[in-house]
C-alpha cells in the first residue's frame, strides 16, 4: 500500500510538473509567434501547433487566448519590476546614474526581449483585454517608479501628484527607448549606442528641471 | 463630334471622381473597421464588404492591403502635420503656451480621432512594412518640430542633436497623451482634463530645463 500510494504520488507530482511546462510552453510559443503578427491575429491553432499538443489541450491550460494574454501580461511586468529592482540595487555612482540607468533597460531589453515586445506592441493593440491589462500594470508600474523617486531629495517638497507626472514621463520616454533598441537592424549594431546616449540625454534633462519645479499643490504633510 | 467628345470627357470624369470617391471609401472603412482590431488582423474581404464592392475591384486602387496601410500612413501624418501648422500659426499668449499647445493636440485627437489611433496602434504593430513606414514620417515629425523650436532664444545655442532629442522627448509625450485621450471612456469624459493638465506640467517640465542644459557638442555655426 504504500510503495503504491508513494508511486501515485510521484506520478501526480510529474503529471504537475508536465503540466507546468505544457503552460510554460505555450505562452512561449505564442511570444515568439508574436515576430511578425499581432496577438489579435494569433490563433489558438497556431500556438497548439508549435508547442506540439492538439488544439483542444489548451483548454487544460487556458479558457482562452485572452486568459493566455493576461498570462503573458503577468510574465512581461514581472519582467520590468525585476528591472526596477536591479536598479535599486546596483551601485549607482552619482556622476553615471543616468548612463546607468539607461544602461540597465537596454540589457533588460535584450535579455527579455519577448516581454518588452509584447508590452511595447501590446499596449496598443487589437485585444481590448489585454490592452486594459497593460495600462493597469503601467500605472502601477508608474507609481513605483514615482516611489523611487520621491526618495530623493529634490523630489522631497513636489506633491505625489507631480511625482506621478515626472514618472510617467520617465516611463514613456523608456518604452520608447525600448521599443527602438528592439528595432535596432541586426546589420547595424552600433545605432544602438545612440538610442542609449539620446535616452540619457532625455532623463538627463528632465532630472535637470526637477530643482527648478515648483508643485502648485502641497506635498503631503505640508 | 464636339458633343461626343464632350460627353467623353464629361463621363471620364465622372469615372475619375467615381474612382477617387471609392479609394476614400475604401480608406475611411480600413480605418472604421481597426476600432477593435489591428490592421495585421484586418482582411481585404472586410474592407471591400464594408464599402460594397466586389473583393477583385480593391486591385483597381490598391495593390494589395499593404499598399492600402502606406495610404492611411501618409493621410494620417497629413493631419499630423496641419496639426503643427495650427500650432504655428495660432496666437499663443505668452502665459498659456504649455496649456495652449495640449489643447491644440487634445483637439486634434478629437477631430480626426480614426487618424491618431492608428498611428498609435501601429507604430508597434504587426506588419513591418506599415511600422517602417510609420517610424520614417515619425522622424520627420521630430525634424519638423526640432525646426519648430530653434527659433525659439532658449536653443539657440543648441547642438542640433541635442534639440532633436527634445523634440523626440515632446513627441513621444505627445503620443502618449494621444493614446490616453484615446481610452478615455464615454462615461467619465472628465478624465480628459486630468490628462490634459499632466501633459501640460510635462511639457513645462521639459522646457523648464532648457536654459540649464549645456550641449556637450558646439552649435551649428559655433
């Protein structure tokens, strides 16, 4: 009874295991068939195809695409938060901080390239769901970033609301960093050096007004 | 034969203004039909079934669909660029520049609303060709109000990299307002002057910072 019941067990835990990597798979498959087409185009098919189960399995996984989406959406922005992490770890010297920053986005963008596309591409497009997602997971991601910033000491007497502004501000001009380094030709490697000196220049000269700011609304507390 | 040939003509013309009303047509359902999908997912099917033509007749106006999204690239940067030359030629009084130029956008966005959203959308989206294409008149839009802003005392003495890394700065904040304009949903209208007023502070923000900058490389001339 129980060298069956440990089998049973063992064979649970695999059938789990296989299962977590059918998911894993499947939300790989449908990030890479995201090259050249939209997630509004993509099938259900298609990515069943290229992970090798037939198409009804998805269900095991899935309701549908669109909970597929949201899944991808969940996987991109652990993505960026990991990004904000590492740079709140890493030694910043003080004369570098932007170089530095820009820096860590670009190997983000390399080395989560699939997440960054999606989010880029995403954010716009076709599936009002997963559209939503996104802009939710922006502002949160927004009002991290604001609370990393509101640490620093010229930020100290700006209202949240301001802080807010500055972040946002911040995050786009990232995206569009991102989204230009994920359009650099493979043949031409070296434009990417310019999109990094652009992006610091950019935060560079937002951080350069931030002294100058006055917040027309009181900081809390004040 | 005078009156034969007059009929002639008169008919051609007809047929030529027949034609050019059907190309509109055939444009504006394109645009009509990406409310809730993107152009990668849109079919020539729909399009012709939604102006009411036969499918084989799209070829007498475009090659294929993607010579249709070169089409609403160029007629969308159209209304980019009127949108510029309002912003040129409308007095703004000195005091509400900032609040004044956001109107200006947030109107636009209002007034060709079909326009902006697919510029939005597929600037990252999913057929290549459209995204090039979309990214080269982007470039442009940049120049044009880097050229826009050199006039002005504060970047005279400005590297031209540097004054086009601000425009791109604008530009990209711009388009993110655009979008969020976009999304404002129809039942909490109010949520527009919240936008419009962060887009303002970042505007100001960003111009608050230019007579502190210090461009590394020497102005034109210099």
């Amino acid at each position: 009874v129980n060298n069956r019941s440990r089998n049973a067990a063992r064979s649970a835990g695999a059938r789990q295991v296989h299962k977590q990597q059918t998911y894993q798979a499947l939300l790989h498959a449908a990030l890479h068939l995201m090259e050249d087409q939209s997630f509004s185009s993509l099938s259900l098919r298609e990515v069943t195809r290229e992970v090798g189960i037939v198409p009804t399995a998805f269900y095991r996984h899935f309701r549908d695409m669109e909970q597929l989406g949201l899944a991808l959406v969940d996987e991109s922005f652990d993505s960026l938060r990991e990004m904000l992490r590492s740079a709140r770890i890493e030694p910043m010297p003080d004369k570098h901080v932007y170089r530095h920053s820009v820096e860590i986005l670009a190997r983000y963008v390399h080395t989560r390239r699939l997440h960054f596309r999606f989010i880029v591409r995403e954010r716009y497009g076709g599936i009002s769901v997963v559209r939503q997602a996104i802009r939710r997971e922006l502002r949160l991601f927004v009002s991290e970033l604001a609370t990393d910033l509101i640490r620093f000491p010229d930020f100290s007497r700006w209202s949240t609301e301001d802080v807010r502004m500055v972040a946002a501000l911040i995050v786009n001009a990232m995206f569009a960093t991102a989204e230009a380094i994920l359009d650099v030709p493979a043949e031409r490697p070296e434009a990417e050096t310019e999109i990094i000196q652009t992006a610091e220049k950019q935060l560079r000269l937002v951080l350069l007004a931030v002294p100058h700011w006055r917040s027309s609304t009181p900081p809390i507390g004040a």
